[in-house]
C-alpha cells in the first residue's frame, strides 16, 4: 500500500509545497513444499518472505551457569563470556532445532518528505527519507568479532568490540569475549545469533539546495541579458540511524554513501 499526499500553495510571490509519501509492504508465503519439522516455529510456510532465523542470544554464559550445566552447543568447550543461547524445545542441548525467526517478520514501512519554496529568486528544497521496522543482520565476522585469523597472524578489530565480556564488564557487556582467530560458537556455529540481528531504521536528509538568482533587471542592465544563479547543493548531509556500526544502506564491505557538497554558479546566455 502508498499514500502520497501533496500541498501547493502561495502567499502572494512566496511560492511553496509540501510532499508526503509513506509505503507499507507486507507479505506471506501461502505454501511451501517444506520438509516436516519438528517444531512449528521451524516452519516457514505462513510466514513473511525473507524472514531470519537464527538462536536468541540471551546474555552471556556466568562461571555458575557453566557449573550447573546450561545446554550449549555440542562439541565446544565454552568459558565464561561465551553466548548463552535459549533452549527452546527444552531438551538441554543448543541445537538446529533452537533455531527461531529472529528478525525481518514486521510489515517494512518506507516514507519521505520533500519541501521547498520559492520566493523572489530565491530557492530552497530539501528531501527526508527514511524507513521502519527494518531488521538488519549485521553479519560481518571482522566487525563483529574482531582478530580474525589472517595467513599466520589475526586482522584488526573495531572500536565497538571494546565493549566486550570481561569479569569486570559482565553486566553491561554487549559482545562476548574476545578470541583470537574467531569463535564460531559465539557466531552461532552458522546458525545465525540474534546477537548481531540491529535494527535497520534510519532517517537521512537525503539531497537538500539552496539557490538564488539574480534579478531580471540586473541580469539586462548590468549583465547583458545574462542570466546568472548561485546555487548549493549537498546529498546524504545528515543520517540519524538506530545502528550506527554500518551505514544503513549500504552492508560493511561496502564504502559507504558518501557525504557530498556540491557549490557553482550557473550561466544562461
């Protein structure tokens, strides 16, 4: 569904409008020759497409839960700082069959603004976009964990892991542990971890300009019918973004949208 309304008016030589766009998408996958499952949260048949599944992350394992058995994921020897993941059937083992959808299952809503006026040579327009109930999966190793193994040394790590599990952080930690060369347990062991599901709502001032152009009778009398505008023009200038370790519009290995001011003047003979 779109809605796009618009206003255009004037007070007397101020001219101006005001347009408002805002979509909704939503949808569902009606069947899908899927293989039976044990659980229904497995099932992708009712659900929206491009849904995410993955473990719920729920904090992060203590010295006390290690000693009193908390299910983990078979085949790993888990220390304190490593991901406690929820056991959803139960069976005290984390396993495929945790796995739920953790992100992408809210209608995707997108919406606009585009103002501006005109007044006397002088003109001014600017244009907001944004979008809501995005779910982004953040799904980078080298930005999320940090110290990866690279030939025989490990690659760097980011600002944002400096706010990982250590005794002393326990609470109010955000990231595991860190660990040398990666940890795939603490990656979900390819299941995918709702720790690194973000949301992906953001609101950038998409292209904003502001320019002017002289008077007719300046442009006749002093410039020889030249007609002569200044004029400024500046894309992607503000982003207010509920993740700030990617651009949100662009994935990590990506550059990401660049800033651009643009300034002339332009000349019609």
């Amino acid at each position: 569904m779109e809605l796009q309304l618009t206003w255009q008016s004037h007070v007397a030589d101020f001219n101006y409008y005001l347009t408002g766009n805002w979509s909704i998408e939503k949808t569902k996958l009606l069947y899908c020759d899927e293989q039976r499952v044990p659980y229904e949260w497995m099932r992708t048949t009712g659900r929206p497409l491009g849904v995410t599944y993955g473990l719920v992350a729920d904090g992060f394992l203590s010295k006390e839960d290690i000693a009193n058995n908390y299910p983990t994921i078979t085949g790993y020897k888990v220390q304190p700082g490593d991901v406690k993941y929820v056991d959803q059937n139960n069976d005290g083992v984390i396993d495929e069959f945790d796995r739920v959808v953790i992100g992408g299952d809210k209608p995707l809503s997108y919406f606009g603004i585009d103002l501006g006026f005109e007044w006397k040579g002088l003109e001014f327009s600017m244009l907001w976009q944004g979008v809501y109930n995005r779910d982004m999966y953040v799904g980078d190793q080298t930005l999320m964990q940090g110290f990866l193994a690279n030939g025989q040394s490990y690659g760097q790590a980011y600002e944002n892991l400096l706010n990982r599990w250590t005794p002393e952080t326990a609470s109010t930690a955000t990231y595991p542990r860190l660990s040398a060369g990666g940890n795939n347990y603490n990656w979900g062991n390819g299941w995918g971890s709702s720790l690194y599901m973000k949301s992906g709502n953001y609101l950038r001032l998409k292209n904003v300009s502001l320019g002017y152009t002289l008077p007719e009778s300046v442009s006749r009398n002093w410039l020889g019918g030249v007609r002569v505008k200044f004029f400024v023009n500046a894309q992607n200038l503000l982003t207010f973004s509920a993740c700030d370790l990617v651009d949100p519009e662009v994935s990590f290995t990506n550059s990401p949208l660049q800033r651009c001011i643009i300034t002339g003047i332009n000349l019609k003979f």
